[in-house]
C-alpha cells in the first residue's frame, strides 16, 4: 500500500477500471473519469454531515465494522473533504453485496474451479457474496488471534499494515485468496466513491466534486457555443428528482442476505 496524496489517489482511482464491478455504479464511475479528463474542476463546496445510515441488508454489526475501519483506512478524511464513510461506502457495498449483484446473478458458476492466470479473471465458485462473508469470518478470527480484538479497534497504523498483508498475501480467507480479498474490497471502496448517489455511496456527491464531473446533466444544449470557460455548475445525480433529494434505487435483496455462505 504505497503511500499517496489523497488528491493523487483521486487522479488514480478516477482514471483505473475496477474489479468486480456493480453493474451500472461502475459504468458512472467510467463517465466520470472521462468527464473529470475534460471538465475543469468545480469549486470545492463543504460536504454535509453523514446521515444516519439505515440498518444493513446483507452485513453484520462486526463486519460492517470491519468494512467502515477498513475502507476509511483505503480512502481517509482529510482537508479535502469526508472519507469513506462519510461518502457512504460501507452502505454502498452492503447493498450491493445484497442484492442480485451480490447474489452473482451474471456470474458463471458452472466450473470447473482451477487456478488461473491473471488475464483470466475471477476463478473462484463463490459469488461476491459468499467471497466477502467468507473472507471477512476469516480476518475476524485471524485479528483476534494475533491481536486479542477487533479490526476497527486497532490503531490506524497497524491497520495499514494488516491491509498491505491482505494485499500482498496468498493466505487461504476460507477459501479466498487474501489479495483476491483486498483487491475486491478496494474495487468496492472506489465504486462506492465514486458511483451515482442512487447506489447508496458518494454521498453529497463528494467524489464528483472533488474530480470535477458534473454528473448526470440529459443535455449541455446551452453551453455548447460558449468556448474558454470554466464549467462550475455543481453535480446532478440521474435519482435527482428536481427538488435536490436522490431517490435511492430499490435493492432487491437476494435469500442469502442474512444467511452464512
């Protein structure tokens, strides 16, 4: 885990394709790299105080707090604006782990299960999941073995050197590959970053304010013979439904939402 600016962290992850991809959040996430390309930044605006978040559909009380610490850990607070939490990325990812992106409603499962090479892509039988409920019972008991507690409750520092173990390592996560793990968390972090506020994440649109995207505007009719300026009209989300309030797409959640994998 290489340490970055968070301003460098944004110009990477707003420009990188992400793993394991939540349906349409990552195709927001793809416009809004090619917007900030194009589009001078907006002026920074204050972000609003997290709202109280809804209970989960699909984690635990001890996961969803592993997935707060860790994700805020991956994208952090700082004088640019919220973090992950803040920006509403563990609630992005509880939805999406249930429902039927959760549920691997478009995932081959048909085998057969073999180590493949990178350029092949996911080759495990779990669907997402399966993978993070298995991957996360696993950290859980492997922190309490070497640290008596729980994630969230370990120094930040010592955070960071759990994470860059997962990122690095091979380790077996009851059947998950530790990097594989790492990399799918920090593929959801990014989504829930930077995807259309209908999702549950980018809350207050923060990801977008701080690339610049404007959004998800039908038509720029009115700007297109005005040449040399800068464009600062703050971001819409397509769940805008003229009033400033975001109407959050239903999740449907899947059998599994409550169950172990």
């Amino acid at each position: 885990m290489t340490k970055v600016s968070r301003r460098g962290f944004f110009r990477i992850a707003s420009t990188a394709t992400v793993a394991l991809a939540a349906g349409p959040a990552a195709l927001a996430e793809s416009e809004a790299a090619q917007a900030a390309r194009a589009t001078p930044a907006a002026p920074a605006t204050p972000a609003s105080p997290a709202a109280p978040s809804s209970p989960p559909l699909f984690l635990r009380a001890d996961e969803m707090r592993f997935i707060s610490a860790a994700t805020e850990r991956l994208i952090p607070a700082d004088g640019n604006g919220p973090g992950a939490i803040g920006a509403g990325v563990p609630e992005y990812i509880d939805r999406q782990l249930a429902g039927a992106w959760g549920a691997g409603e478009r995932l081959y499962r048909s085998g057969p299960w073999q180590p493949g090479e990178p350029s092949q892509g996911y080759q495990l039988p779990f669907t997402p999941a399966e993978l993070f409920r298995n991957a996360l019972r696993a950290v859980q008991e492997d922190v309490q073995q070497r640290h008596h507690g729980s994630f969230d409750k370990l120094a930040g520092a010592d955070q960071d050197a759990y994470l860059a173990a997962l990122q690095t390592g091979r380790q077996d996560l009851h059947g998950v590959p530790a990097h594989v793990f790492f990399e799918s968390l920090l593929a959801m972090t990014i989504e829930g970053f930077f995807s259309d506020p209908v999702y549950g994440g980018n809350r207050d649109m923060v990801g977008w304010k701080m690339i610049g995207f404007p959004g998800a505007y039908a038509s720029f009719y009115d700007l297109v013979d005005q040449h040399g300026i800068s464009y600062t009209r703050a971001p819409i989300s397509m769940g805008d439904n003229g009033a400033g309030v975001i109407q959050l797409i239903p999740v449907h959640t899947a059998t599994h939402a409550k169950g172990g994998a």
